[in-house]
C-alpha cells in the first residue's frame, strides 16, 4: 500500500511492484519487441534508481536496490514507472501470489508457445512456473496435459490445475522419459516445456516431440554447450 503522495501516486491505494517496467516512451518500449525498458534498464542492474543513487542507508552507508523493487523489506522506494496500481475489487491475500513465476509460465503457453486447442502438451517440473503453463495450457485447450516430476506428492494439485497425465521419471524403469512420451503421444508432443531449472532435464523435453516441432528457435544453434548456459 502506497502512503507517500508523490507526482503520480496517492494515498492509500494498493499497488504492485514490477521488475520488468514500461516507461512507453523509450525506443524499446515504443518498438513493440521488447520490455527491457531502456529508462530504468541501465541502473536496475547496477541496484541503483533511476538516477543513479540509491534511497537506502545502514549505519552511513548506501544499501543497494534489488531488482528494482526491493520487496524483501517492510517499506521501499521505487520509480514511480515500476508499481501498478490493483483494483480494490481484487482480494490481497490472492493478488499477493501473482508473481512473475505466474506470468512466465501462462504466457510461455499461451502468448509465446500460442499451444493450439486439441494438441499434447508436456511440462516438466511442477512448481509455480510449471502449474503456470498447465493454466495456460487448460485456457488455450489442450487435448493432453501431461505434467513430468520426480515428486509424487505434486500430482495432485497439478491434476487440480488441468493435469490429464502424471509421470514420475524415475520410475520407469530402463525407459527414457522422452522415449515415454513419445508412446504415450503417438510420436511425440506437440509442445513441451521445461520448468526445473535443471540443466540435466534441459534436452529431455526437446526430444520428447517430434522433429521440426516447436519453436522457431529451437533448432538455432547458439555456440554454446548446456553447462555455459548454467553458469549464464
């Protein structure tokens, strides 16, 4: 809740913070392709505002800001371009739990993927992002939601969450998962997503469709072997 009267923002009005903010007057903003906003970019990453300080002090010194935001503390300063402001109609203790995990796996289906009505959907790890992608898989009508985890105990809520299949890898056996898939699919998936983090599980979800399925840039070849990619 906002209790500092500043240019843009009142009192007393519930607002969320964004890492990723839009000024929509930049090149970048304005260009439609991206939403690495070239007026806060540059010193978010350096843990600074906008203009190059920061509003944090401990015995003297500076504190550095995190991502923008800093909302692991009780009370922060942000830019005025990286809040939102939220309905009152929306109820907090629901609204607190749409974090970026939430809007990285719904769109990796439904405005990145774009997983089309009918089709097999595989999702590897079942986590926020994972749960994630099952909504937006349900909301674009997928045929088949199979959801990969090697933790039985999430089954259950990713069947709450649209999950028509649930496979735990290390019980079959000899069988590879993607050679699983395969079978269970007729030949593969048509689209599958990896939401572990886990860069030993990164190739099984490529090789559980089958060729020339997917994203136009999974068959681009970057230079690079999957333990560079970890360390990036």
């Amino acid at each position: 809740m906002a209790d500092t009267v500043g240019k843009t923002i009142t009192c007393k009005i519930f607002l969320t913070s964004c890492s990723t903010p839009e000024c929509r007057e930049c090149k970048f903003c304005k260009s439609g392709k991206t939403n690495l906003c070239g007026k806060i970019r540059a010193t978010q990453g350096k843990g600074v505002m906008p203009d190059g300080t920061s509003r944090f002090k401990c015995r003297g010194k500076d504190l550095l800001h995190f991502m923008g935001t800093s909302t692991f503390s009780q009370y922060t300063v942000v830019a005025d371009i990286s809040v939102v402001a939220v309905t009152d109609k929306a109820p907090m203790d629901r609204t607190c739990l749409l974090g970026c995990g939430i809007t990285t796996g719904y769109g990796a289906a439904v405005v990145t993927a774009k997983v089309e009505e009918g089709s097999t959907v595989a999702v590897f790890g079942a986590g926020c992002v994972g749960l994630s992608v099952i909504q937006g898989a349900v909301k674009n009508k997928a045929g088949k939601i199979i959801v990969v985890d090697v933790n039985d105990s999430k089954e259950s809520w990713s069947r709450k969450f649209g999950a028509t299949d649930f496979v735990n890898p290390t019980k079959l056996g000899n069988k590879s998962i993607q050679e699983h898939l395969i079978e269970m699919t007729d030949g593969g998936c048509d689209y599958t997503f990896d939401c572990t983090g886990n860069v030993g599980v990164m190739r099984a979800p490529s090789r559980g469709m089958p060729q020339g399925m997917g994203s136009e840039y999974r068959h681009r070849r970057c230079g690079c072997r999957t333990r560079d990619l970890h360390q990036t």
